[in-house]
C-alpha cells in the first residue's frame, strides 16, 4: 500500500539529483590505510574492526566524505520542501506521519529498559561503556562475528531451502548477515510493502531457535545466546527506524537550516539508540520523505504475520504446508488492512514485535539483567 498519493510521489520525485546522488556516492573513495574503499563499502568495513581505535578513524573519514556530498542532499531537501507542506501531503496518501509517530510512543518507552540493558551488555563485551559509544560500534556488534563458524555459506542455504525460500545472493554481507539476507529473498519496491513483510517475516528466522538448531544445526548451549543477539538487532534496528520518523517530523516540520536539523538529528537519534550518532548523516540516510513510515509499518507487519504463523502453525511453522497459504492469502491481500484481517488484526499492531524480541533477549527470559545502572530514567535493574 502506498504511503502518498500519487500526485504527492511526483512532487517529491528528483530524478535529476538523484541520479547526480548516486554518481557522487558511487565515485566517492574514503581512502583506509593501503585501501581505496568505495563510499557504499564504508560502513561494513567498519564493522570489521575489532580494534575501536581504527573504528573511530575509519569512522571519521566516512562523515568527511558524507560532508562533502551534503550539498547534494541538502539541494534535494530544498526541493522536496519547495511545494506543498511535506506532512500534509504524506498525510493525504492515507498515512500521517504525525499520528503513526504518537501511535508508536508505547513501543519506544515499553523497549527502551530492555533495549538498554541489552546494549549495556553488548557494549561490555567489546569493553565500551554505555553512555561512551558510537554507532560504528554498534555496526560491528550487529556483524555477529561471534557466531560466524555457523554460518558457512554451504550450510545457510541448505537451512534456507529448508523454509521453502530460494537464497538468494548476500552480496558483501557474510556470516548471520548474510543468512538474514538469503532468507529476506529480492528486494521489492516502496509500494509491494505486503510482500516486504513476508520477506521480513522470513528474515527473522535467522533470529528463531528453532530454524537455528533444527536447520542450521547451531549447537545447544549457542541457540539461546544467538537468539538473544538477534533479538538485540532487530531491536536497535526498530528504534533507529522510529527514530528517523522523528528526526523527520522535526526536519519536515520547519527545521529545515541545516545547523538545527543537524542538532535535531543528532539528538534524535542518539538518545533513541544509546550511542553517538553524528550530525553529518543527518540528510544522508533520507532517500525519499518519511520512507521511515514504510520501513517501521514493515517491521511490524511483519511481526504480526509472524505472531499469527506461529499462533495457527506453530514454532516451526515454515514446515508445515498449510502455512503457505496463510501467506500466500496475505501477500494476495488488496490492501494493509485487508491483510491484517485476514490475520485476525483489526490495526496494525505493535505488540507482537515487542512480544518476540522480549521472548528471547536473555536478560528478559531469566528475570536478570545484570547490576543496577543510572540512566536518565532513574536507577533500575537491566
């Protein structure tokens, strides 16, 4: 289902700078030591890194060379805010970004303790404290390296096919990352956002216990501590996501010179994370106006499908035939909420996807979380 109306996709359509983006971006070299990486490589070389020292270097290189394409992104801003008020033309496509935003409030303060306490773990693992962390690290916790000896690539599409999905390929991604995108399957367009979901829904078996011990065969005393990594990701993930919805509400809602909107964004978007995000990227992750909605109304169909797979199918229900046609009938749906009916939904539903990752995040299955913290909701076990 579409975000906007027709007439507001044409508004918002910058064919000229877009393709002027993707030649700049593709031409960009962040030079490394004896490398000439490409821009787009960046962030997955980074996340290589054992050494946060050469993170935090490399890192910095990466926002010089976001810099210096800003112009760029910040022309196209221009554009997009050129016409018509940007919320109110969403808006008129079925969805406003303002009312989603407060819909979602619940979620972000019903994870945030879990989310922290996860974080907090996570970060001691590779001996950074909590308040004292940058997205960089993040990127290198969710590469998963820790449990790359599971995921040989003979290995991951055998437990793929055994979903009924095809792999497909996983470009530059190795290891967990490359399972989740061979079972996400080929992206679709902004519109297929029905057939986003089932890809997504898919993808979250790379966090499931049963695919990884029944399929991939991970080892007993791994499966749970891999699945609370996962449940970590996709959890950090959804914050960022919602967010980048309110980095944007901010930015579409009049706070367009650059010196607050890079304020904004930082602020934004390192309070919802817990970690340092810097103000360089506060334009470059944006490719069309509140495409966050999308990405977010994803995450949580997907859960939903997921909930009701495994509530009429059961844990492992990718093998049990009927389960085809629920998805099947899902995908087919003529629209978001004649899919969600079909689900047994009468809106969409944050709850599942909080429900799963809770269900596996270590801390929150054993009651314990590790010693008490400060943070800026008062002390309190995570």
């Amino acid at each position: 289902m579409p975000i906007q109306t027709a007439t507001a996709q044409r508004s918002f359509e910058t064919p000229e700078l877009d393709r002027a983006i993707a030649a700049a971006e593709a031409d960009a070299i962040v030079v490394w030591r004896d490398d000439r990486l490409p821009f787009a490589a960046v962030p997955g070389r980074i996340a290589q890194l054992d050494d946060r020292g050469a993170r935090d270097r490399l890192y910095g290189s990466y926002l010089e060379a976001i810099e210096a394409l800003s112009p760029l992104y910040e022309e196209r801003l221009a554009h997009w805010t050129s016409g018509n008020d940007v919320i109110d033309a969403v808006a008129s496509g079925g969805i406003d970004p303002r009312e989603f935003a407060v819909d979602l409030e619940r979620l972000v303060i019903h994870s945030e303790t879990p989310y922290y306490a996860a974080l907090r773990r996570y970060l001691a693992v590779i001996d950074i404290e909590q308040g004292d962390a940058t997205v960089a690290d993040v990127w290198h916790i969710a590469r998963g390296a820790r449990w790359s000896h599971w995921f040989g690539e003979r290995e991951v599409r055998r437990a793929a096919n055994a979903t009924g999905r095809t792999p497909v390929e996983a470009g530059e991604l190795d290891g967990w990352l490359a399972a989740e995108a061979m079972l996400s399957g080929d992206a679709v367009g902004p519109d297929a956002m029905l057939d986003a979901a089932v890809n997504a829904a898919y993808a979250t078996l790379a966090g499931s216990p049963e695919w990884l011990a029944d399929e991939l065969g991970v080892a007993g005393g791994e499966v749970s501590t891999l699945a609370d990594f996962a449940a970590f990701v996709r959890l950090w993930r959804l914050r960022r996501d919602i967010g980048q919805l309110q980095v944007e509400l901010r930015l579409f809602g009049g706070a367009t010179e650059p010196a607050i909107a890079r304020a904004y964004s930082a602020g934004i978007m390192s309070h919802i994370t817990g970690v340092a995000v810097a103000e360089q990227t506060y334009l470059s992750g944006i490719h069309a106006p509140f495409a966050s909605v999308s990405d977010v109304r994803v995450a949580l169909l997907a859960a939903d499908l997921v909930d009701t797979l495994e509530q009429r199918h059961g844990s492992a229900w990718w093998r049990v035939p009927a389960s085809a046609e629920t998805l099947q009938a899902f995908g087919a749906a003529s629209s978001i909420d004649d899919a969600l009916a079909q689900l047994g939904y009468d809106a969409l539903d944050w709850r599942p996807v909080l429900r799963q990752i809770r269900a596996r995040l270590i801390g929150e299955m054993s009651g314990y979380g590790g010693p008490n913290i400060t943070t800026r909701a008062g002390t309190r076990k995570v």
